[in-house]
C-alpha cells in the first residue's frame, strides 16, 4: 500500500545523496539549495507514505524492520532540517547520506503492513515505538556531529586546512548542536523505555529480554554522557568520543538485537 511514495521518495533521496557527495568531494556550496529542494520534495512523499500505511493499519508505521529503519531515515532528515533552520549551518548533505543509506536498506526488507496482536494495540505502545525511534534518530545525528567535530578539531589542530573544514561550522557551533542532540535525545528515549516497560511488565510481569537488556544499556551510556554533558564537566571532544561508542551499541541493538535474537519484539 502506497509503495509507490516510497520509490518516488527514495529516488528523491538518491538525487540528494549524489549532489551531497559532489559537493561534499568538491568542497563547494553551490549544490546545497538542489540537495535542500530534493530533500523537502522526498520528506513530503515520505510523509505520504507512512499516512497511507497508518490509515491502512490503524497503528504507527514503525512494527517492522522495513517500517522501524524507514522512520529512522525520516526522522534523521527531520532532524537535520531542524538544524538547518535553527543554527544555518551547512550539514545537510551529511544528513542526506545517512537518510539515503538508510532508506536503501529499508527497501530490502519485506513492506506489508504488520498488524501487531490486538492486546499490544494501543495509543501506549504506538507513541512507545515513534519515540524510541526518533531518540535513537536524535543519537545517531549527535554521532554525526561528533565526528564532524572531530575532523575539524583535527585539522585545526595539525593546521591542515582546506579539506572539509571549509564546508562545516565552527567548533563551537558543532558542539552546542551535539549537545542540544543529546539533551533532547535522552528525555525522549527515556520516556519510551519507560512507556514500554509499562506495557511490557503489564502482559508478562518481569521477564528478562534482550532487546530490553541492550535497550537499558544504551540507556545507561547516554545517561552517562548527558549527566556529565549538563554539569559541563565534559565538554568537545572526550563527549564527542563517547558518543560515538553510544552509537555503535545503538546500531547494534537495532539491528543486531533485532534480527539474531529472540526478542519479545519480534513476536509483536
């Protein structure tokens, strides 16, 4: 149901990821309002699509891999025009890259609408699984951002200087953005952990799983750099680097967790 907004917007973000790369490779800005127009015109049938597929099922589009990675991309190009707006950097062909490579792989996986048991069919576990999502999406933009920082603090530091430290902001610009990521991205997370536990311990009491257990220790990582984030004990560059490792547990429990273990979600 409505596949064909989903090609249409995949193609739209296929356009943007090779102007992104082209400008990217060439150092120049000149192709960034073509990525930006693509970029607006593959959000719109994005949104269409998930409309469709809401409409069609009555439940949030995110109770499958195709559904969960797909949201995921939408919820990175969201993200990133946010950015755009608020801090008028130059980051969204970073952002258009990770959509695309996202939405290739989303494609792969099967698209008929899951309906999930009726016991688990509820306005809790749907704001539960878009939330989740769009905290994880926010972690991973913060990833992003950390290793842009990253790569300027490096030619900064080495003075080497016209490769993509022309195209991206200011050191201080990258790390306020990482920061808001993170204080926005841990709230929200933690508010989904919480609403699924909620659901989760009302159908089987306290029972260990795995997605569960993986989910809480990302949650204990970002606990982590959010504390000491909001103390300002750490700042840049030592955040910078926990927060990638906080992505890569965050890739695994999505699809790790998800497709090599028997998780309760999987039996959705």
């Amino acid at each position: 149901m409505g596949t064909v907004f989903f090609e249409l917007a995949l193609t739209f973000y296929f356009a943007g990821f090779l102007l992104s790369l082209a400008g990217i490779i060439r150092k120049k800005d000149d192709l960034d309002r073509a990525v930006f127009l693509l970029s607006m015109g593959g959000f719109t049938l994005h949104t269409v699509y998930f409309a469709i597929r809401y409409i069609k099922s009555g439940q949030a589009p995110v109770f499958s891999m195709h559904e969960a990675i797909s949201f995921f991309a939408w919820s990175i190009l969201l993200i990133s025009l946010c950015i755009r707006f608020s801090y008028k950097a130059r980051v969204l062909n970073f952002g258009v890259i990770l959509i695309f490579t996202f939405m290739f792989v989303s494609a792969f996986f099967p698209r008929n609408i899951p309906f999930i048991k009726p016991e688990l069919k509820s306005l809790l576990i749907d704001i539960h699984a878009l939330m989740a999502v769009f905290g994880i999406a926010l972690f991973s933009m913060a990833f992003v951002f950390s290793v842009l920082y990253l790569i300027q603090e490096r030619a900064i530091k080495f003075k080497k200087f016209g490769g993509l430290d022309r195209i991206l902001p200011s050191l201080e610009v990258l790390d306020k953005i990482n920061y808001r990521l993170i204080f926005w991205g841990f709230p929200i997370y933690t508010f989904a952990i919480v609403l699924g536990m909620i659901k989760y311990i009302n159908l089987l009491g306290f029972h260990f799983d795995p997605k569960e257990i993986w989910s809480f220790l990302i949650w204990i990582v970002y606990l982590t750099i959010f504390y000491f984030r909001v103390k300002e004990d750490w700042r840049k560059k030592k955040a910078a680097y926990l927060t990638i490792i906080g992505f890569l547990l965050v890739i695994f429990g999505f699809f790790g967790i998800n497709l090599l273990t028997e998780s309760f979600h999987k039996r959705l």
